[in-house]
C-alpha cells in the first residue's frame, strides 16, 4: 500500500518515513511545496497535517489525486502518535 504525507515537520520526515514501513507502506513525504507535489499519482491514503500546511498546498495535493479510491486522512497534529492512529485505523 502506498500513503503520501503532506505537511508535518520537516525534521521528522525520516521518521514519519519508518513508523510507515513498519505498518508495511511505502511513503512520499511532502513537508513543503515543491512542484514533485504535482506528480502524486493515486495512492492509496492521503495523510494531510492541517497545522503545518498552507492552503494552497492542500488545494494542490487534493486536486492531484488521480483515482477516487484515495482515502484521504486531515490531523490537526503531525505528531507520530497521530500518525500511529491515522495508520494503525487504514490497515486492514
């Protein structure tokens, strides 16, 4: 399964990266705009953190989502407790 992150702290990115290999998904972090945020493909869950990411990031990251299967999961906290949540309730 594959999940993209957008948001959260950029200094976090390789253990948001390691709490989602452990629960056996493969990620792409997007702690902030870049223009590979136009290329996300259609993953299977789409982790926004609303804390730390613009609205035009958020805009950009939904309109980009190719398939309508994508799950798309908002936290107001981009800790990795909120991330061990949103995860451990996407495994199926």
């Amino acid at each position: 399964m594959s999940v993209v992150i957008v948001g959260g702290n950029e200094c976090m990115t390789r253990q948001y990266s390691d709490l989602c290999r452990e629960y056996n998904f493969k990620a792409k972090i997007y702690p902030k705009m870049t223009t590979a945020l136009k290329s996300i493909g259609s993953p299977d869950l789409l982790v926004l953190f609303t804390s730390t990411v613009s609205h035009k990031m958020v805009k950009c990251a939904l309109s980009e989502i190719k398939s309508g299967a994508t799950k798309v999961a908002r936290s107001h906290s981009s800790s990795m407790a909120a991330l061990r949540g949103i995860l451990e309730a996407h495994t199926s």
